[in-house]
C-alpha cells in the first residue's frame, strides 16, 4: 500500500474542511470517516448559524455538500475507525479496526475525530435527538424560546448551558442525581441566584416522551434519594450538560492530552509531533461550533501544506 501524503481521522466539520482544503492543494487527502460518520452535526437538525445559509440548512446536509464538495478536488474516502497508531517513526503508521487490513502509512496526520457526548443513554432519549434533545445549549437554544427547558448535570457543563439558556427559555430547570453539585462554587452561585433557573436534585430522568409526536413532550422523573418517588414533568426539551469524551484513545501515551483526554496543541493545530495535526473538538473543549472546528481544520490543512513543501 503507497503512502499518503496525508491521512485526515474524521468526517465532521474540520475533517471535511481539511480534505476540501487538502484536495485542492493536490494532496490526494485519504478521509477515515469514523464509527459515526458526519460526526456531531449528523444528529442535529437545522442548522441557523452557519454563515452562508439565509435560511438554515439541514445538519446532514452541511455535512453531505462539504463531502461532495472535497470529493469533487480528489479526496478519497474510507469507512472504518482507527483503533492503534504509531507515531514514533516515519511515516506513521495508522491501524483500522478492520483487522484483517493492512496499516495505513502517511507523512501527515490531521486528527479530526471530534469528541462524543455524554449520554443519559435512553432509548427514548436516543431516539429524539435533533427533536427537543440536545447536547448543545449555543447550537439548539434558539429554538426554543419562551419555552421549559430541562438541563441534566451538575457540573460547570451544566451551569453553563442553563445559564446561556435562560436568555430564550420561560424557566430552565436543573436535574441532578445527586444533592451536592460538582460546579465551582463560583458557576453555581450564578445559576442559584438566576430568577428563571429552577433545580430538581436527587433525581434521574427514566423516559423522554413524546416517541409518537416525535418531539419533547414531557419526561418521567424518579427520585435517587431512596424515597421511590416518580412523576411526569412537561417540558419542552432536554439539554445534556454532563460533558463531552474527546475520540483520543488510539493516541494515548503518544499525544499530550489534558486531564479530560483533550489533544493539546500549540499554535492553533500543533501537536508536539511534527507532521501531526488537530483541529475541532478532539481539542477544542470551549467553543465547539460548527464554524469553528471548519476553521482549525482549513488551519490543519494549511500547515500541511507547508511542511510537505518543505520536506520535499
């Protein structure tokens, strides 16, 4: 198997902007598109936020025309997930959870692999994100204006998406499955002192309804306190504030990472190894935005470019 040029891990927002960046260098990018292919914003709905679209565009859509778009320079597509890599030697070595394949070689690396929400894991909640569930209070807050929100967590991720929250919600109510709150006193004296913010500790949410009207209805609540208490809440969506879990794992002990598991980076996209690059959420834990994950993957792109220039 030749070596590529360059080997870009995921087919969300930065790994396509990457390939379409990549492809018109005439690098000939090979895309590992991923277990979930898309990445994030395949599970959202309408898109109203990304500049260029007066009127939104469908989340899988985005990512379809942004495929086709850097398929249309030349890049080159492969379904399947990398599972081990080897980085210490050149070209890097990269392994596909087809075990039967050979290894992938490259000079260059963009890691692309974005970062998975944490989930209640719900079949009901699984089954209603993009209709009224959401693991991002800044993409899908907007839609729901003068409504009851439900925010689950007890962390800063938690605080943080109430409070942003309390700018288009009637009242946002916090769901803890525990009394004490995980938060820097600092956030959660900011959420306790809001007027619109409600709080449900000890409790755990069992059921999203409605699956029949295909949105958020209402959900079952019991209590985690021992006092087998259960009831129904209307509400009008679900918002996960309990963190995101970066997909860094086949470079753990190669890649500096954060205590979280974040790739850290200098200068934008730069991992410590030269050659290697990442961009969106596998290091980007503050923003994560459609808009922004395209921009560090045109960053990781670039920087490709150049250091295959000057290599050769």
């Amino acid at each position: 198997m030749p070596t590529r040029n360059v080997v870009i891990l995921g087919s969300g927002c930065a790994g396509l902007t990457a390939a379409i960046y990549c492809a018109r260098a005439g690098l000939q990018p090979l895309v590992i598109e991923g277990r979930e292919a898309g990445g994030q914003l395949s599970l959202t709905t309408l898109v109203e936020n990304f500049p260029g679209f007066p009127v939104g565009i469908q989340g899988p859509q985005l990512i379809e025309n942004m495929r086709e778009q850097a398929a249309a320079f030349g890049a080159e597509f492969a379904s399947g997930d990398v599972v081990a890599a080897q980085l210490g030697q050149r070209p890097f070595a990269l392994q596909l959870d087809d075990a039967g394949a050979e290894p992938l070689r490259t000079h260059t690396l963009i890691i692309a692999s974005g970062a998975r929400a944490r989930w209640l894991d719900l079949p009901s909640e699984q089954a209603l994100i993009g209709h009224g569930v959401s693991s991002c209070a800044t993409c899908d807050g907007f839609f729901f204006r003068g409504k009851d929100i439900i925010v689950v967590g007890g962390g800063d991720s938690a605080m943080e998406e109430a409070l942003f929250l309390t700018r288009f919600a009637a009242s946002v109510t916090i769901v803890h499955r525990r009394a004490e709150f995980r938060a820097s006193k600092i956030m959660l004296d900011r959420a306790r002192g809001h007027e619109k913010i409600r709080w449900i500790p000890n409790a755990r949410i069992t059921e999203v309804l409605d699956l029949a009207k295909k949105e958020v209805t209402a959900v079952k609540l019991e209590s985690t306190d021992g006092a087998a208490q259960r009831w129904e809440m209307p509400i009008a969506a679900v918002f996960l504030g309990i963190g995101h879990v970066p997909n860094t794992q086949p470079f753990r002990g190669q890649l500096a990472t954060d205590p979280d598991g974040y790739l850290v980076t200098r200068d934008y996209v730069h991992t410590q190894i030269e050659g290697v690059y990442a961009c969106g959420d596998v290091q980007d834990r503050r923003y994560r935005q459609a808009i922004t994950a395209a921009g560090t993957g045109c960053m990781a792109a670039i920087e490709v470019e150049r250091f295959l220039a000057e290599a050769h």
